[in-house]
C-alpha cells in the first residue's frame, strides 16, 4: 500500500516518517504496511477542504442528498471485500462486520434524507417586537477535522462524515493507525461519485499525525472519538484555538439486573454487553449490578455462557468472539488480570489470556468486585466484566451513577414503569431497556460527564455541523 492518502482529489503516498503495519490480530502478524502522512501533507489536506468549502456548502441540498445515497450505495457495492477486511484486521466475527456495514450504510441514508429537509429548517422567527422581523439560516461550521478510533472504524467515521458532508462542511478525516485500510473505501467511493476534489480528505498516521490536524489553524472545529487522554489533548488545543469540539470518549457502563427479570434472557443481555467485539466498545456494559434475589442463580449461568463462547478466528472458525484487535490493547486487558490476581479478585470465568498465536483472551468475570478496585472503575476494553450485588433500587442507581464516566446503561426488569423511572435517574446519554446495544441513527450518541461533550447521530449530529446565523431587518 504506498499511495494511502486521499489529499485534494488525488492518491498519494505518505511523507511521513511513521510506518504502519496492519495487523492481522487473530495470527499477530501483519499483512500490510504504509507510510503516514507528514505533517506538510495534513496542511494539505486542510488547505484543500478549505478552497473547497465554498463550492460545497452552495451545493443544492438535493444534490448533496444524491451524493449521501451514493455513498450508501456504494458501501453496498463494496460488501463482501469490507467485511472481510473489518474481519481480517480487527478480528471481528462475521455477523459483527455485517452490522458495521449495515450501520454506515444507515447513517448515510438518513443524513441524505436530514439534508433534503435542510432549506425547510431556514424560515422566518416571529419577533414580539414590532417593526423588525428576522430569519434564521443554519450554515456549516465550515472545515472540520475528524479523528477516529480503531474499534468500529467503519461507523464511527460514518456517524461524523455523512452528517458533516449533509450540512455543507469539508472534511479530513484522520482514521486509526490500527486499522488505516477500512476508511479507504470512503476516498473510493469519493473517486466513484466524482465528489469534487477536497470535500474529502482522508490522512493516515499515528499520534503525529493526530496532532497535526487537532492543532492546525485552518479548522472551524474539530471532532474527536476516542480515549479520554488523547481526548484531553485534543480538547487542549481546541481551547489554544477557542473553536468548537466534539469529544465521544469512554465509558464503564453499567448493566442493571432486577430479580424480576428470566435469569436466560438476562444471561444473553449481559454477556452481548460485554463480548461483542471483544469487548472493545465504548458502550461495553462492563460493570454488573445484580439483584441479590437473582444473583445466586444468575451468575453461575452467566459463568457457563461465557466459558461456552466459541472465541476465536473469524477468517477461519464459526465463533462468537474474535481477538482483542491490536496487540497493546491485549497487553492492557493481561496487566488487568495481573491487577485482578493481586487484588484477590473471586474470578468466576476466565481471567487469562489464551495460549495461541493471536491476540486473545478469555471472556471473563470477577464477582463481588471492590467498589475501590481499579476493575470496577476504569475503562478496561475487553471481555472483562465485574458483578456486584444489590439490594434496593436506590442503591442500583447510586452505584451505577458512582462513576467518571456516563455513556450509557442497561436496565433489565419485567416491571417496566421501574425500568423506565431508573432509565431517567441514570447520568447517562443513552439507557437501553430490556434490549442491548441497538442504536439506531435517529436516536442521539454521546455521554455525560468523563464521557464526552456533544452528541451525534439524529438531528442533533447534524446540528454538531451547522452553525445558526439569524438576519434581522428593520420593517421602518
Ligand atoms: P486513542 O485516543 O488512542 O486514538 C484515537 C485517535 O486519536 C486515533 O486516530 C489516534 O491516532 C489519534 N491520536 C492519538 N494521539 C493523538 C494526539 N495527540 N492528537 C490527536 N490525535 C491523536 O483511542 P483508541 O485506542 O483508538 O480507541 C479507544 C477509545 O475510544 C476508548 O477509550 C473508547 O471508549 C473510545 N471510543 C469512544 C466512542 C464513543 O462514541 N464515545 C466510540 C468508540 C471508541
């Protein structure tokens, strides 16, 4: 892979000193590598969304909607070969790279639709006071700079690209060094449509490279998804710059088990929470509260289901769970089993990493964790959940809300105006009730408190790219 980077129209090859292997995580071994991109090709990049923009953003709003449809469709086009690259490169299993897929492919259908709709949303605004009258217009924020994680590559950049590309914004969009080749499809399709040169702008790299767009001049606003440190970083030089940002980072979500719930149909709720994608999501419902009505039964057959997940690798096994998708991140979930065996953590399933080439590890669960433990508090990214009991409702919430983070939760009970009241007692952007990670694009994303600022997906992930201008003219 030598020209990696969609700069201005055009593939090029990176200038960069970095080089990035691609990994395959289910055999540890690399299957392609690439140069990143220097910082003089960043101020490309940025310089060609910039003398881009104002073509773009005076683009019809049906055209612009085409151009979203096109994009959908050609994720379609390009099924089979995505698939199998998220399968290869972040060791999803099949059915997990099909959803992604189907995900993207969502989000750029819905965002066609929201930009049709956009002339509708300028009108004029009633004013109490006589001899004026005023309009509102909504306008793109302009150049934005997207950073992505490596997790669910292929969404994550659909959730900022097609609401940006909607609201008449140019973009550069920085993918993870971990996972550079998926987001390419978006520069093809690009190509395909004959998307004019610098509305989309794709350059890859590491931490450099992240930097050299977060901090460059030529943004309107950047929009970051990842950890929180990297996030603190972005967030600094957005403040260097006094421009707006997005931040969707992590979480430590909680999974809330009442003892009215079937103790089966709560089993597959908590381990879906924890073992899609290997655990590797933001959204993981990694922290467990039981009921202790429940918990005795519960929780030895949610030892069984996840001693009886079939991990390993998609490209050649029928499984439920692939490996971890790099190497650090595999070495970070062991150092949590070290922490874990040192604490004297009660370890109902696995808790090890697996004997085999590759990257993976055992799904795993550790009951009756210490609120003090760094297990039950920190961002782990892996299969790895942590139980404790409760009694009351009240404490149900207080112990799930006792957290730095706020992303999401899940309420599992049969009685649902229970389920609905610590819905709305929960400091978090997003609850699902007796369901499990199903987010559909006209709902919002986004956390509260460590987790994040803005929202995305919906209206509001339209409005993260707009800017609301008001024209007010004297009637005299
Ligand atoms: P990360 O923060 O290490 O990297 C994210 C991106 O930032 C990558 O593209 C990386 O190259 C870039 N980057 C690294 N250093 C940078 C710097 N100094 N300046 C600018 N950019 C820089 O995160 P990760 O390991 O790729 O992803 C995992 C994290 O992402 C987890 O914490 C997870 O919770 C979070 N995440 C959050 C959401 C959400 O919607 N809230 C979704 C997915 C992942």
């Amino acid at each position: 892979m030598t020209t990696s980077h969609y700069i201005a129209g055009r593939w090029v090859e990176g200038q960069g000193s970095d080089c990035i292997s691609v990994n395959d995580p289910a055999l540890g071994l690399p299957f392609a590598e690439l140069m990143a991109a220097s910082v003089a090709q960043v101020d490309q990049a940025v310089a060609a969304a910039r003398a881009a923009l104002p073509a773009w953003k005076n683009v019809s709003a049906s055209e612009r909607a085409a151009v979203l449809r096109g994009f959908a469709e050609q994720l379609g086009e390009r099924r089979e070969a995505l698939i199998t690259l998220q399968m290869r490169n972040n060791g999803k299993p099949r059915h997990e790279a099909e959803i992604d897929l189907d995900d993207a492919i969502a989000t750029f259908a819905y965002y066609a639709g929201l930009a049709e709709q956009l002339p509708g949303k300028n009108r004029d605004v009633p004013l109490a006071a006589p001899g004026f009258s005023a309009r509102t217009r909504l306008e793109p924020v302009g150049v934005v700079g997207l950073i992505v994680p490596w997790n669910f590559p292929l969404v994550t950049s659909a959730w900022k690209l097609a609401p940006a590309l909607a609201a008449g914004c140019t973009v550069v969009l920085k993918p993870s060094e971990v996972t550079p080749l998926i987001e390419q499809a978006y520069g093809q399709i690009a190509d395909a449509l004959g998307l004019p040169a610098g509305v989309l702008n794709i350059v890859n790299g590491k931490a450099e490279t992240g930097a050299a767009l977060s901090n460059h001049s030529g943004l309107d606003k950047l929009s970051f998804t990842g950890s929180n440190s990297v996030g603190s970083q972005v967030m600094r030089s957005a403040s260097a710059q006094c421009r707006p940002v997005t931040l969707e980072l992590g979480g430590k979500s909680a999974i809330v088990v009442f003892d009215d719930c079937a103790p089966d149909q709560a089993v597959e709720w908590i381990v879906a929470g924890i073992s899609w994608n290997a655990g590797q999501m933001c959204s993981a419902t990694s922290r467990l509260l039981v009921q202790d009505g429940i918990a005795d039964v519960l929780l030895p057959r949610l030892q069984a289901a996840l001693d009886n997940l079939r991990v390993g690798n998609p490209l050649t096994e029928e499984v439920d769970m692939g490996p971890l998708t790099s190497q650090a991140q595999w070495l970070k979930v062991a150092s949590y089993f070290a922490t874990a065996r040192e604490e004297g953590l009660q370890c109902l399933a696995g808790g090890q990493v697996l004997e085999r080439e590759g990257w993976f590890v055992s799904p795993t669960l550790y009951a009756d964790v210490p609120k003090e433990s760094r297990l039950w508090t920190e961002e782990i990214f892996g299969p790895v959940l942590c139980a404790r009991r409760f009694a009351t409702e009240a404490e149900a919430v207080a112990e799930a809300n006792d957290s730095r983070f706020g992303l999401v939760a899940t309420v599992c009970s049969a009685d649902l105006e229970r389920a609905e009241r610590v819905a709305d007692a929960l400091e978090v952007g997003h609850v699902w009730i007796n369901s499990v990670q199903a987010v559909f694009v006209e709902t919002s994303w986004g956390g509260t408190k460590g987790s994040g600022i803005g929202r995305e997906l919906g209206p509001w992930g339209l409005s993260a790219y707009q800017s609301v201008k008001h024209v007010t003219r004297c009637l005299g």
